[in-house]
C-alpha cells in the first residue's frame, strides 16, 4: 500500500486526486543492536533505500506528481544531485508524463544517473554546482510553465511527512531524538510537520528533539552563513544554500535540537561502522547522522540510553565509486582449492 493510500486521510488529496503509486513507504525500521550498545544509546535506522528508487524521495514525490496532474501538469522539471531526479523520473514514466531533470555536471553518483536515464527522463547536466541547476530549473520552469516538483513544491514536504508517522506508528511514540541528514533542508522539515501533525491528532504525546547533520564542506545550517563552494564526498547533501532553510531552523529551534557538521573522513567512516556492525549499507550522505552520533558520544555530548531515530536516506549500491573507493579490491587467487584454504586460513 502506497503513501496516498495508506494515510490519505492526513493529506490533502481531493476525490479527483489519482491514487497513484509504485509501493513507496512502509520502509523498515531496524533496531541496531551492536551500534546501539557501542554507543550507549537505543539506535533505530529507517531504511528509505527500499524504497521504489532507492532513497526516501518517493515518499514526497508520488504526492508531487498525483497533485500535478491532478492541476494538470504538461511536464515536470526539477534540479537534483541525484536522488530527487531518479524518482521524479519514475513517477513522471509511471504517469507517462515528460520530465525534465538539469543536474550538476560530473557530480551526480553513477547509480543515480543511470536510473534517471533509464526511466526515460530529459537529463541536462549543467557545468555548476546544485544550487545553481536549482535556480536554472526555476527560471525555465518560470517561462515554460512545468511543474517543479523539488522540495519547494509544497506537496513533496506533505508525502515526506509518512516518514514520521510509520515511525511513531511502530515505536508508539516519537523517539527522544530525531537524527537525519541535511542538504536542501526539505526532509528535516517534513518530518517536523509530520511529528508535529501526529501530537496535535492525539498519535504522540511528546516529540523528538530534531538532530540535522551536514557534511562540514556544505554546511550553511551549522555556520550560519551561505556557503558558495559547497564540496563533499556526499555529493547527495552537496548543497550551499538549502531552499528549506527557514522550515528546518524552526524545526531545530521549536524542539530543541541542533545542527551539527561532520567531515568527509568520519561520515566514510560511519558507512563502514553501519555496513560492518549493522548489516545496512546506505549511501555516504545517509550515514551523516550516524557519523554525528559517534562525534557526540566522543565529546560526551550523547545522552545515554535515549532512543534515536536516524533516517537513512538512501541506498549505499546508488554510490558504488566510493564504496569501492573504501573497501578496496576481493583477494584474487588462482584456480585451485589449495589457495583458497590457505587464504581461509591466514
Ligand atoms: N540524503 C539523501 C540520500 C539525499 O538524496 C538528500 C537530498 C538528502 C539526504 C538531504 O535531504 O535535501 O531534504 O535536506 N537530495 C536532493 C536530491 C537534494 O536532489 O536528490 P534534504
């Protein structure tokens, strides 16, 4: 059962809304116990890689795109580093629908790319950064009258408030923190809404401090300041000026919570942490939060024995450059059972 028809109850869809749907939402959500007792902390991982497309944008994006058509939509366009391209792609080629994605030249992972292509999608790489394919795809959105369906279009943060109600509706209340990565500050926003949606429908009593992690070579939330020359190795949240940033600064100030910023070099190193003591491979950008946590906990900044959600946004096999990058090559041997025991045995 799809977000539209699992909680069209919470969203505002009309009777003329299509139900449509390619079995998003209802992701895992996963208790990690060796990271958990590593950390001191009760942690829960939200798998928004099983997603459709791999990553948690279908949630926002299959209400996008019903609303769209809906109103009537000729085409959809939107600017991406990837994950948002590949499931507008997907629901634009599921409601035969033209879309048209302009992405960062050189800077989008291979998996990405390859999805968007596949489903069909006008792909246009443009020779600069995301913030600036955003504002290109604004413009043309402007003079050719497509719908854009980035996180600026309301409906997106709307589906993406699902997030927070499957996980209030398997913990039976919301965690004591929320931790979750942070790029155009779309996400963080929607599942502030959502958690605030379910406490004032009576599904929660209390809700989360929100958590928001930045790569610390694109954090404008945690500097305060624009930041022109984003870089990071998670190229997902590779993003200097994030178009949600007032939505997420309330969600942060409102819960008390905090932004945080980790490096290239710790966020590679949570993704091996949550692959190898987790069994979860999720994509670089995913695995911000959990790198925050470890941060925290060194700087005896993590209270113990509190429950953590983390979102992991996306699938680890979308970036398999820099898993690869990471894990270096598999022993190679020679066509005989001798080595490979004494491969076994070493
Ligand atoms: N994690 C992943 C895997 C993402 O793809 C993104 C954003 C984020 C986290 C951050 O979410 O933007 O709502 O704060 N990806 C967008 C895209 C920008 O184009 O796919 P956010």
């Amino acid at each position: 059962m799809g977000i539209i028809q699992k909680y069209g109850e919470l969203l505002p869809i009309t009777k003329k809304t299509p139900r449509i749907t390619l079995e998003e939402g209802s992701t895992p959500l996963v208790y990690l116990d060796c990271i958990s007792k590593l950390l001191d902390i009760e942690l829960w991982g939200k798998l928004e890689g099983s997603n459709p497309t791999g990553s948690f944008k279908d949630r926002g994006m299959v209400m996008a795109v019903a609303k769209a058509i809906e109103e009537g939509a000729k085409a959809f366009i939107c600017a991406s580093t990837g994950n948002t391209s590949a499931s507008a792609a997907a629901y634009a080629a599921a409601a035969q629908v033209p879309c048209y994605v302009v992405l960062p030249a050189g800077k989008v992972a291979l998996g990405k790319l390859s999805q968007t292509l596949m489903y069909g999608a006008t792909v246009i790489a443009v020779k600069g950064n995301f913030d600036r394919a955003f504002e290109m795809s604004r413009e043309a959105a402007e003079k050719t009258g497509y719908t854009v369906v980035n996180s600026v279009n309301p409906y997106r943060l709307w589906g993406q408030r699902s997030g927070a109600w499957e996980v209030c509706d398997v913990l039976g209340k919301a965690p004591d923190w929320h931790a979750i990565p942070v790029g155009n500050a779309g996400n963080i926003s929607a599942y502030w809404a959502g958690y605030k949606q379910y406490k004032e429908i009576g599904k929660i009593v209390e809700l989360p401090q929100m958590m928001g992690f930045q790569a610390a070579g694109a954090s404008p939330l945690v500097t305060g300041e624009l930041c022109p020359n984003p870089e990071t190795i998670a190229t997902a949240i590779r993003i200097g000026s994030p178009v949600n940033a007032k939505f997420a600064k309330e969600a942060v100030a409102q819960s008390n919570g905090q932004f945080n910023a980790v490096t290239d070099e710790e966020i590679l190193s949570a993704q091996k942490l949550l692959a190898s003591k987790g069994g979860i491979f999720a994509e670089p950008a995913s695995c911000a939060p959990l790198a925050g946590l470890v941060k925290l906990k060194k700087e005896g900044r993590l209270p113990k024995g509190i429950t953590v959600v983390m979102v992991l946004t996306g699938n680890g096999l979308k970036d398999l450059a820099t898993a690869m990058s990471q894990v270096g090559e598999p022993i190679t041997i020679e066509d005989n059972m001798k080595d490979l025991l004494e491969v076994m045995s070493s």
